[in-house]
C-alpha cells in the first residue's frame, strides 16, 4: 500500500494553516492507514485530524482543527492508495485490447474496481465482487454504481466476458439492488454475438430479474484498428436501425411495467440509423451522458440557454491517470488564464500559449471535434448566425476502426488536422480530449500548430466562446 501524496493545498484551508504542504505524503490519518480516497475522506472529516507526514524522509505529525463537516482543503495524487483490483475478464470488445503500443503504462490498467465505479463511473461486471465488497458499499452509501450486464443468460455472459463466473456474478447486481444502491447498467452490443434475439433476451432479463435498475444504456461497440479479435467489426446501418427498433420497443414495454422508460439507445445508433435524437424529455432526467445517452439533446438545450452546463466531462481513462475523483478535490491554488491574459477561476476557456501573435477576438473561429460530434454541433453552430464559425471534424487515425468519439481524439491527429487550417483563427479545443492536460497519446496541447482555446465540454460553455465580444489588447 503506497501512501496518499498532497498535490495541491487549498490556500487558508485549516490544512493550509497547520503546515501541510505539496509533497507531504500521508502516512495515517487519527492512527489509521486509508484505503483509498473514500476512507480518506471519511477520516478527515472529524473536527481534529491527526496526519502523521513524510516530508522527503523526515516524518513529523500535524494536527489540524476545523468544524466538523468543513473541507480539509488537501487533494491527493490518486483515489486508491492499496492495489487496483484488475479485471480477470477476456472480453474481445475490451477497448484496453484495442490500444496500440507504446503509450504510458497507466493507460493499459485493465480495472474491475467497485470502488473505480462509484468514484468515477467505471463500469465493472461484479466477477470480482465479494461479501466484504457489498457490505462495505452499503455501510458506506457507495452509491450510484455502474455495471456492465453484457448480457442476462448466464451462457452467453459467460461467453461474453470468457469467465466462468460471468455466468453468476450478476447475482451482486441483485444484492445491490435489494440494499437500495443505485445501479446503472450497460449493455455492449457486438454485432452477431449479443444483438437481435439475444439483445430481446437481455432486455427481457432486465424487466424480470433487476427492474429496479436507475438505467440500461445500450451501446455500440467501439472497434480500433488495433483488434486482433476477428469476430470484433462495426454495426451496419441495418444493425444500427434494429438495436435503436429493439430498445425503443422495449422502453414502451418498460414504461407499462415499472413506469419509466429504463432503457435507452446511445446517441451514436441514431447517427448511424440517420434518425432524429428523441425528445430531450424521453431521457426522463437520466444523466448517463458519459455514455452516450442524450448527450446530443443535453448539448443542444445547454448551447440554447435552457439548461445549465453539466458537471464538465473528464478526460478518458481519467481514472488510471490520477485525476482526482468529483466530489474528492480540493481547490486548486492556480488558476487558468484565457486568451487575454487575465485570471479565469471559473475555468471555462484556457488558451495554451505558443510563440507567435495572439489570434485577434474577432477572428474566424474554428471548432475542433471528433467525426461523431460534427453532425450535432453543425446545426449549433449555425444558429448563432456566424458565417466566420466551422466546425473541423477530426479523423482518428490514431485508432482507426470506427472511432469517432470527441473523448478519443490525440494531439497526432488535431495536428494532421491544424497544418492545414489557417494561421490568426481561433480554435477551441474540448477538454474532454485531456486527461491530466495530456492526450491519450502524450502530447500536450502546446505541441500543437495552432494556438488552442481549450473549451469546457458542454453546449453553454462553446456558445460563450461564439458569442463572446472580446477587445484585443
């Protein structure tokens, strides 16, 4: 078990005031070792913590006052301080199989956490799921979790995820739903192996043994270049047509069972179907845009002005690369600066400095997306009535296949992309493509051709920076 080290101190935060400083690592909180992220939190929030520190091999204890309740205003470099619990799956879907070589070690951690799950969203299929595991979760509320059903028949699980406990460990999912946790579900759909009638047996499986699930978000299988699984290939558009058929059936089938929709199709099935989005309302408030599911619909009234900015996506893999967990930071001591060169504590837009001339305010913008997005943010993009704004889809060719996903997009291929834009443009980055203030394929922002505005991920956010009237100084 490695200790917790303190990046980042919250200036006048009682630990700000007792001495603690970046660097410092953790060695045990009231004369306990924490786990992880979870147990820390819980620890530090008595109204007297103890820390016994390691300042570079000189040990020394502090004692931090604070009401009870209030922020310890420490973040720490990672969420669990024991080892990860890896995934003991084969599926051929995984996408850490699909990776190409060469990238940085963290990216290629194959998880099954629990814990990864109820901090960041991960996904696990419960085969590594114990009694200790569920007793902790409902003691400690660790709740919403996500799970990755795949498939509800106990032989085809199996297949799915080839291990043998696939074909029990959803026995977990109806624990969990029995002790009031949360659960959010996802079906992967690899074409010929689980869709059609094996999708209406899932979804089937669903309405009879866990219809207490939050939501069932179908998705389709993401395939890089990379595979070496032959049975592993994108959908066909009439694929695409029958899963977007199959769930929209099903969710009138939900809705007069248990009174709600439960299940839903990713945005991406009704790019690939060429059919409408549904209604912002059929997603009945369900926030699995991480997933793909409304993410067009919530864009879309965000960029409007009818709803406020979600909780700004993260980068992918953000939790094998040391991003703290939402909900498990402190304030950070620095700020961003925009393009003006003035303190942005919201955070909204962070330009990257590059040597050369600072774009002009009231210069032609240009906004960077993967294949996927083009489709949604196009028709946005007009609204505002700016002839000077163009969305730039971006072709991954890092990973090939049939990834289109913004999240995907690497520094190697935005510059492919930007040698051929014009210099003095302005163009806006996602930060949904950084994790940590990297690409996925460890090239930095600043690497780039052109200088970037890196734009929070959500509709309100791009329709500030459209419609934004600076003054050039």
């Amino acid at each position: 078990m490695s200790a917790p080290v303190v990046v980042a101190v919250a200036v006048g935060s009682p630990a700000d005031l007792a001495g603690v400083v970046p660097g410092d690592r953790i060695l045990t909180i009231n004369d306990r070792v924490p786990r992880d992220v979870i147990e820390y939190q819980l620890l530090v929030d008595e109204p007297l913590v103890a820390l016994a520190l390691d300042s570079g091999g000189l040990q020394r204890e502090v004692e931090v006052e604070k009401p009870t309740g209030s922020p310890l205003g420490v973040e720490v470099d990672s969420a669990l301080f024991d080892r990860v619990r890896t995934c003991d799956n084969h599926c051929e879907f995984c996408f850490i199989y699909q990776l190409p070589p060469g990238l940085r070690r963290s990216l290629y951690v194959k998880d099954d956490d629990y814990r990864l799950s109820f901090l960041y969203g991960n996904f696990t299929t419960l085969t590594r799921f114990t009694e200790a595991d569920l007793e902790r979760v409902v003691t400690e509320g660790l709740s919403p979790l996500y799970v990755s059903i795949h498939a509800t028949d106990p032989g085809k699980r199996t297949e799915m995820l080839r291990n043998r406990r696939g074909a029990t460990s959803l026995r977990w999912l109806r624990a969990l739903l029995d002790h009031g946790i949360t659960v959010h579900g996802q079906v992967v759909v690899c074409p010929g192996l689980n869709d059609g009638p094996w999708l209406e047996d899932t979804l089937a499986g669903v309405a009879d043994q866990f219809p207490e699930l939050a939501s069932l978000c179908v998705v389709p299988l993401g395939v890089s270049r990379h595979t070496d699984e032959p049975r592993m290939r994108a959908h066909t558009v009439d694929e695409a047509v029958s899963v977007v058929d199959t769930v929209e059936s099903w969710q009138e089938r939900f809705k007069a069972a248990v009174g709600r929709r439960l299940v839903y199709a990713a945005d991406e099935y009704y790019l690939l179907s060429d059919r409408p989005f549904p209604p912002a309302e059929a997603y009945e408030g369900v926030e699995m845009t991480e997933d793909g599911i409304g993410m067009a619909r919530a864009f879309e009234k965000e960029f409007a002005g009818t709803a406020t900015g979600r909780e700004r996506p993260s980068g992918f893999f953000q939790s094998v690369d040391g991003a703290p967990a939402l909900g498990f930071r402190a304030p950070r001591t620095g700020c961003g600066v925009n393009l003006a060169g003035e303190s942005d504590a919201g955070g909204e837009a962070t330009a990257v400095r590059l040597s050369g001339v600072r774009p002009s305010r009231s210069a032609p913008v240009a906004v960077l997306t993967g294949e996927l997005g083009a489709p949604i943010l196009e028709p946005l993009v007009a609204t505002t009535g700016r002839p000077d704004v163009r969305v730039v889809p971006v072709e991954n060719r890092f990973f090939g296949g049939n990834v289109g996903v913004t999240g995907l997009l690497v520094g190697e291929d935005l510059t492919r992309v930007l040698d051929d834009q014009p210099e003095g443009h302005r163009y806006l980055l996602p930060d949904v493509c950084l994790s940590n203030g990297r690409f996925l394929d460890g090239t930095l922002p600043e690497d780039l051709p052109r200088l970037v505005e890196v734009v929070a991920t959500d509709g309100r956010a791009l329709r500030d920076a459209l419609v934004e009237v600076g003054v050039d100084r």
